[in-house]
C-alpha cells in the first residue's frame, strides 16, 4: 500500500473519534468446531410441500478440492433448508454432517438445555449433504453459523448468517448476513490499534422480531486465553453463562471449555433489518424469550430437565429430496453479502444493499448478475478484472451512490457509464487507466461528494474538467511513488477554486511546491490537508493562514522545518498535526508550544528528545499523542504529567524504563497505551495498575514476564494485550 492510500485510511480513523466510521478489512471467518456426538437420533421429517417463502442456508465447511473431485474428505459438509411450511410444519434447527466418515451424528444444545439430533445426511449428485434435522427448536430460538454453499452447476461462496426461525411469514425478510471483519487498522507508528479493536454492541427489542442479543468480543490476536471472556461487571467466565443488565439486555458467553464453540462465530460484520450496521470480533446470539434471567455464574446449558421427546417423523423420499433443492432465489431478503460471494446469480438478491467483491475472480462476463441489485447502495470491485464492458451492467443501478474501482482496468469509456450513475456520492478511480479525457464526464454527477484520483493518468487538464461539482467536499489525489514524470502540477490546483465546498484534500507524494499552496489560498470551507511526501517547504506554509477553517494538517515526510512551523500558530483552528519522518528535532516542538487547541500530535521518527518533549508540556487539550521511535527517555517521560485528557499514547521505539511508567498514573483518561524497551520488567507494570480507564496495552521488546501480565489483568479485567515478547 503506497502512503497516499495509507493516509486516507488515516483520515477515517481519526474521524471516527469525531464521530465518524472507523474503516473495515475482511477476513473470511473460520468454520465451528466439531460438534459434542451423542446418542439418540431423531428420525427425520418429510415434507407434502415447501413453503414458499422459506429461508434457505447452504452449507460447506473447510477445504474444497478441484470439481472433479468433490469435497476434500474430513470437512464439514451440509445444506440446510428451514422456513415457514418446510417438512410438514416441523420446526427446524440447524446442524451439519461432518464429512463421508460421520454424516449423522451431529448434537446441538440449545440454552435451554435441550439437546437435538441430526440425522439421515444425504449425498446428493454433487457431493454435498442435505440435512434433515428436526423436532424440538421452540420458535423463538436463534442459530448463528458460518456457512459455505456449492450449487449443482459448481458455484460456491462463503456467508455467516444469524437466523431466527419463528414460524413467521415474515421472518425471512428479517434474516442477516454476518461478514468476515479483521485485519489491521494502521501501522503500529502511527498508533492505531494493530489488531482488533473490541467491540461490545447491544441490539434493542425491536432490531430482529423482538429478540434480545448482544454482540461480544474477545481479547484479540495474541490473547493468552481465548477462552476467557470478561463481563462488563469486571468478572471472568469460562463457561456458557447468560447474565442481563439493567436495561434487560443478555450478555451470553458461550465458550470452547464448556464444548459449545459451534455457537461462536468469531470474525464477523453484521447487518439489522433497519439498515445499521456494526463489527464485533465474535457474536454470540440468544433469545430472551426463552429463557428467564439466571443468578450470575449459573450455566444455562446446564439441563434442569431431560430434553422433550423429539417427533418421530418419515424419512423423505427422493421426491422431497428434489422438492427442497435450495435456490439462489431463496436468499434474496438477505442484506449484505460477503465478498467471497462470485460467479453467483446475484441478481436474485433484490434487497441487497451493499456488496464487497474484493480481489475476487469476478470478471466483465460476471457483472450480468448484478442487474438485478436494483436495491444496491455501495459496490466495490476493488482489484478484479471488471473493466469497461463490465461496467455497462451497472447503468441501471440508479440507487448506487458508492463505487470503488481501485485497481480495476477502466479507462475514459467505462467513466462514460459511470457518470449514468447519477445518485453516486462516492467514487474511487484509485489505480484504473483513466486520463484527463474521462474527466469532462464527471461533471454529470452533480452530487458527487467524494472522488478519489491517486496513481491515475489524470492531470492539470483533468482538473479543470471537475468544474462544476458544488457538492464535491472530499478529493485525494496523489502519485504512485513507484510512476515517472508529473501529471499534476502546483499551478493545477488553481482549478480547485471552482469547487466552493472542498473540505479535504489529499495532495499526497505529488511535485506541487510551494506555488501549490498558494493556489489555495482563501479556500474557506478547507479542513483538511496532506502535502505528506511533497516538495513544499517552509516558504508554502505561510500561505495556510488564509484557510480559516482548517483543522488538520499532514506534513510527514517533507522538507519543512522548524523556522516553517512557526507558521503554524497562525491557523487558530488546527486540532490535528501529522508531522514525522523527518529531521525536525526539538527546536521544531517549541514551534508546537504555542498551539494550545491541539487535541492530536504525531512525531514520528522526528528526532525528538526529552527537552523537545518538555516544550509540549501545555499543550493540555491533547487527546492522542503519537512520539513513536524518538529519542525520549524515562526521566523525559515525566513532561507528560500535565497532559491529563490524554486518551492515545504511543512511545514505541524509545528509550522507557520502570520508573517511567509512574508517570502514566498521572495519565487517568488513558485508554490505549504503545510502550517498548528493554529496561521495562514486571516491576514497572505495577504502575498501570491505577489506570482504570486503560483497554489496550501494546508492549514489545521488554523484559515483562507473562507473570507480569497476568498479575495486571487481575486489576484491569477488561485489559487486551498486544505483545511481541510472547
């Protein structure tokens, strides 16, 4: 990733402290655990009819071998059906075969108590399974599952879904797509979390048929045991527990050491029927209808009773058997799709309003199927092979309003169908083959808010082709570091005064000068800029103080200096400073004292030591400070006192001691905390112990013991580590 995309992925991490959206990666989730085998099979159901309006859930887990051969052997494999109506108006659970070895021997427990057998796994032409599963599920029960499909034909995807079965015409319109999250947020020198951030989510009454669930995470990557959940009381569980809050909501913890870990689907993005969404690193799902609250501690998998008699039903015939053969048709209420998804009919999916495809094997001949995604709001098709032809399948699509072609081989035709789309807010041409030509269509999206131009063969020309868009308030322009000559120039900007609502501008790795920003001037809606890897010195700088509005700057990696900061102090509104990578030293951080409304500063790799540390001792409106690989020792540290509101601080890379982290307990709003050095032992944690406050710890190359991190966990309960040391 080049650093012009690396800091646009910035901007979306500090916006979400301001009220934005922290940005997703995805990560397909892995396939559950195998299930706890016992004895008592239920016989299974036939069905007279299939309801109409049934949901569906195909299923395979684990390896897939080439067509010919079919699934690789010792997998989990299953197709599921269920819904209104199914198999004679038996209500349906779903469970799995586990391979040719074990094809009907799967158990499920319910929190309740009850137990349910699978039984009678079918092979069916194609090599999968078609389970018939059923007796006891109570209306109000949910199952969350990761699921693999393979169609007759030999198309395939990947989704995990949460479904509620409740007897509901009404029901499948209400079934959610989870997806795969994970991934790193930013790079560890910039301070951003480098794993996963934790996730506690509470879903209300009326989210999904009235059903109480909350989403849960775990302690991340690295954690020393993934077994053990922490409660929002400060208290550990290792077994399946349901606990409920003061507004009524269940917290359910169901985990590996009670043998439940089927019902955990880690890794996930979720969707409601409403619209929202959100990420968590597991979910756990769990009605309260069903079962009254229990004391705290008290299992719920526990039975108090034996399980009902399951219903005796007949085996279906080979005529139910084709009946039920599942459909794509069948998954059109789902509302987000993951991006394994390809090769699918994917217009069957009306009401899909989003849909990733990134980096997959789709192609032109493979967008046909979105013709029917009438629906559709955001698409991206980042590093496929769609290209122009392709692109035609989208023109009617008229509610997108986000598109990402990054990478994609478009060039000025396939713009032309582009700028059909006339709804699109949001479009990405980072890294396609678009020139100055193509940008002349662009004046047709008249509500284009957000445009994305790095890497492309888009110069001055192209520029003052973008005339016209008033609404344009973000655009992020930018070179390949990798690419020869220079496209857009320090005079090019001019053509930026025609766009009276810019509020951010990436200008990142591109020759503009200091002539550049003097282009700027009087910009007043101007919010944010990157000039990182330019060419503007000390000189441009003074033009920034006719920008009345801008908050946050980023000058990483270029030549300015400390005489060009004292600039600074002349832009009242500036909250958020990037500098770094560069050879500032401490005469360029007493520039910075006089800047009393920054709440964000980072220095990286800028030289710095303790006496330059000693000059930002006022700045007291500091919420993130980010001081990764300086010069700033342990008796240097002891300046951070008076920083009281500092939620972010990062000293990775310096020289920190024991004594130092005394220091921090002055520090109570910390949340996150970056610390490295080798004169750092289980001594010097002790001090962390005061903060209450602190959620993520990330310490390396230390001589902290894993006693150590125990010992603080035991006052800091809701305490994730991140360390190399282990």
């Amino acid at each position: 990733m080049h650093r012009s995309i690396r800091l646009a992925a910035a901007w979306s991490v500090l916006a979400a402290g301001v009220g934005g959206s922290i940005p997703t990666l995805h990560l397909q989730a892995a396939p559950p655990e195998a299930p706890v085998q016992k004895k008592g099979a239920v016989t299974p159901v036939a069905s007279a009819a299939v309801g109409p309006r049934s949901a569906v859930a195909f299923g395979f887990g684990g390896k897939v071998g080439p067509k010919d051969q079919g699934f690789v052997p010792g997998f989990e494999s299953y197709k599921l059906r269920f819904g209104p109506g199914d198999w004679a108006g038996a209500r349906i659970i779903i469970t799995s075969a586990w391979g040719d070895k074990n094809p009907d021997t799967d158990l499920w427990n319910w929190p309740d108590g009850r137990n349910v057998r699978a039984t009678d796994a079918l092979s069916d032409k194609d090599g999968s399974y078609f389970i018939y599963s059923l007796a006891t599920a109570n209306a109000d029960d949910w199952v969350v599952a990761n699921f693999r499909y393979t169609l007759r034909d030999g198309r395939h995807g990947v989704a995990s879904t949460i479904i509620p079965y409740g007897g509901n015409p009404e029901i499948p319109k209400q079934t959610v797509a989870a997806l795969g999250f994970g991934g790193r947020l930013g790079p560890k020198d910039e301070g951003y979390l480098p794993d996963f951030e934790s996730y506690k989510l509470r879903f209300g009454p009326g989210d999904w048929a009235g059903t109480k669930v909350l989403v849960s995470s775990n302690w991340g990557e690295g954690s020393d045991d993934a077994d053990l959940w922490g409660w929002k009381d400060g208290t550990e569980a290792r077994s399946s527990e349901v606990r409920r809050d003061a507004q009524g909501y269940y917290f359910v913890h169901s985990l590996r050491a009670a043998g439940h870990s089927r019902w955990v689907a880690s890794l996930f993005r979720f969707a409601r029927k409403d619209g929202r969404s959100g990420v968590a690193q597991s979910l756990y799902s769990f009605s309260g209808a069903l079962v009254p609250p229990k004391p705290p501690g008290q299992s719920i998998h526990a039975p108090t009773a034996p399980p009902p008699a399951a219903r005796k039903l007949p085996k279906p015939t080979s005529r139910v058997l084709a009946a039920a053969r599942p459909t794509v048709a069948d998954l059109k209420y789902l509302r987000e799709l993951t991006d394994a998804f390809q090769g699918m009919e994917l217009d069957e999916f009306a009401e899909t309003t989003r849909l990733d495809l990134n980096g997959k094997a789709i192609d032109d001949e493979g967008m046909v199927h979105l013709r029917g995604l009438k629906r559709l709001r955001t698409l991206s098709l980042r590093g496929t092979r769609v290209g122009d032809a392709g692109l035609e399948n989208l023109a009617g699509l008229t509610s997108l309003r986000e598109l990402n072609l990054i990478g994609t081989p478009t060039t000025d035709v396939g713009l032309q169908v582009v700028s059909r789309l006339t709804g699109l807010t949001d479009l990405n041409v980072d890294q396609t083959l678009v020139t100055d030509s193509g940008m002349i269509v662009l004046r047709k999206l008249a509500n284009l808010e957000e445009l994305t131009l790095v890497a492309t063969d888009v110069g001055d020309t192209g520029l003052a082709a973008l005339k016209g868009l008033a609404r344009l308030r973000r655009l992020v322009l930018g070179k390949d570091p990798a690419f020869v000559g220079e496209r857009i120039t320090g005079a090019g900007l001019a053509a930026l005064q025609t766009l009276p609502n810019l509020e951010q501008l990436g200008l990142s790795f591109l020759t503009i000068g200091d002539d550049g920003l003097a282009q700027l001037r009087g910009m007043r809606k101007l919010s944010l800029l990157d000039v990182s890897s330019s060419n503007v010195t000390d000189a441009g700088l003074v033009h920034l103080k006719t920008l009345p509005e801008l908050k946050q700057l980023h000058l990483d990696a270029t030549p300015v200096t400390a005489a060009g900061l004292a600039h600074l102090k002349e832009i009242p509104k500036l909250k958020y400073l990037f500098l770094g990578y560069s050879d500032l030293g401490d005469a360029a951080m007493a520039q910075l004292a006089p800047l009393k409304n920054l709440e964000v500063l980072a220095v990286t790799k800028g030289n710095v030591t303790d006496a330059g540390l000693a000059q930002l001792r006022g700045l007291t409106q500091l919420d993130r400070l980010f001081l990764p690989d300086n010069k700033i020792t342990g008796a240097g540290v002891a300046n951070l006192q008076r920083l009281t509101r500092l939620n972010q601080l990062n000293l990775y890379y310096n020289k920190l001691d024991d004594a130092s982290l005394a220091v921090f307990k002055a520090l109570p709003e910390l949340r996150q905390l970056y610390i490295s050095g080798d004169q750092i032992t289980d001594a010097g944690l002790v001090h962390l112990k005061a903060l209450k406050n602190l959620r993520y710890l990330n310490i390396s190359w230390t001589k902290v013991t894993q006693a150590g991190l125990d010992d603080l966990k035991k006052s800091l309960p809701e305490l994730r580590v991140d360390s190399g040391d282990f």
